[in-house]
C-alpha cells in the first residue's frame, strides 16, 4: 500500500533556506521528502543507484554530486558507507508530535535505533528541539535514548567547551600551555555556540586529531560569519563537516586554513581548559 508524503508550499517553495538553489536542488529535496526509501523520521537507507533512475539521472555524474551539494548546504546528510541520507529539513512538512504519538511511536523509536551510530545523538538531541518544551515528548524522547549521557554522567549543569581532546583513548599529552586567561572573551563566532552545542561538538570531534579539529573548527567559524551560509543548526552543518572529512572529501578552503592557524590557538586554550574544568 502506498503511503501519503506531505511537502509545506510555504515552507519549501518560500522559505529563505531555500534562496538559491537550482532546479536540481529543489527536485532531489522534493524526491527526498516523497520517495519510496522515505521513513517516518526522515533518516534512511538509500540505493543512488534506484534512486537516480527514478528522478531519471545518472547516479554518479547527477544525482552524487547534489547529495554532496545539499550535504555542504546543510539540507541534508549523507552517509556513504551505509548510503544513510538525513533530511534536515523533514521535520519542516512532518509533524514530530505525530511520529511520536502512541501508534507509531515504537517504530519510530526503531527507526532512530537503526541509525548510524555517529548519527543517534545528533539526531535525538535535534528531535527534542523541536518538540514543545516542558512537555511530556521531550522526557519520552530524552529516557529513550540518553543523548547527553555521551557527554557528561555528572551534573547537567556543567559547561563543555568543544576541544580537540581525545576521550577514552588513554593518556594523551599534547603540551598546549597557553597560559589560558578565563576573562578572555571567546572566539568569535564559535562563541555564538550554546553549552549543548559545544557538548555536542565535543563528542563528535573526540576522535579527531588536534590538527584536523583546527581546520574544522575554523571551517565552521568562517561558515558561521556568513549570514544565511549555514541553513539548518552550526551542529548539522558540522557534523556534515565532519563526515566529509572522515570520507576524505573535506579540504579547507583557503580562507579557512588562513583561519585555522589564527584561531586555533585561541580556540583550543579555551577549549581544552574548560574541558578539564
């Protein structure tokens, strides 16, 4: 049986994210949001292949080089291994409060327990935002899945800073004394970060080495001072960094390497000293 896939006119054909983008944009985030490979949360396995040839494409010179644009746009991301694809913008034409009432709440559940690993709390700290808050969904959506748990078993109240620190993996010493004033100002506009963003940054770069982590982060403070680059959240837009970089399609761009050696070591001196709080 055929399922019903909605799209909301305002918030797709009029909608500032969408300001600039090609035909073909438009119609692989319109097949993205309606195709038979969709599920109820957004977030799902793909063929390229079948897919490209049901949007009438060639998979590797059409359809793959939009999903990489999208990706770099923040609509989505791609996860190549699995050929896992999130849409970011699905929860702009799907109710969240409905994937999560009584009928379909276990399978969505599921759904998320599919996810790539790396995914599982990115994604449910998302979901979670937009749900209403001090309501019962946020706490049903939090006790299922612990998505801050990765982060800090102590008191919720504690401020992490990202920092290319490298968590679980044994004593590392990386000799940054930086003499670290804590009435310095933090970096703009990776400062712009709230704490749960800054958490969130922290778990993904906890396997990246210090190196890399510079260049990231200075990626993402350059996308953050261009108003309107970054579409969805500075975390999806990130993540989507970080996935590139582990696919080894991330090069920084030469602004960004300018920027990586003039602000890491502003950056990590916060950073790291905050971590260690």
């Amino acid at each position: 049986m055929s399922r019903q896939r909605t799209i909301n006119d305002s918030a797709f054909w009029r909608s500032p994210k969408m300001a600039g983008r090609t035909q073909e944009d438009r119609s692989t985030l319109t097949y993205l949001l309606t195709c038979p490979f969709s599920n109820i949360i957004g977030a799902y396995q793909i063929v390229p292949r079948i897919a490209a040839s049901e949007m009438g494409w060639d998979a590797e010179s059409q359809f793959m080089p939009i999903l990489r644009r999208l990706q770099d746009a923040g609509f989505i991301e791609y996860e190549p291994e699995q050929s896992y694809v999130w849409v970011h913008i699905w929860w702009d034409h799907n109710s969240p409060r409905m994937a999560l009432g009584p009928t379909l709440r276990q399978k969505t559940f599921n759904q998320i327990r599919e996810l790539p690993e790396q995914w599982r709390t990115l994604y449910t700290d998302d979901l979670i935002q937009r749900l209403p808050e001090n309501g019962e969904l946020r706490g049903l959506v939090s006790n299922a899945f612990s998505p801050s748990s990765a982060v800090d078993e102590g008191s919720p109240d504690r401020v992490s800073i990202p920092y290319p620190y490298p968590i679980d993996r044994g004593r590392v010493n990386y000799n940054y004394n930086y003499n670290y004033n804590p009435t310095t100002p933090e970096p703009e506009p990776l400062g712009q970060l709230s704490t749960g963003e800054r958490e969130q940054i922290t778990v993904l770069l906890r396997n990246t080495p210090d190196q890399e982590a510079r260049f990231l982060l200075a990626e993402l403070s350059k996308a953050m001072a261009r108003p309107g680059h970054i579409t969805q959240s500075p975390i999806q837009y990130f993540h989507g960094l970080l996935q590139r970089h582990r696919s080894g399609d991330f090069v920084p761009t030469t602004q960004g390497a300018k920027t990586a050696a003039t602000l890491a070591r502003s950056q990590l001196k916060a950073m790291v000293v905050s971590g260690r709080r």
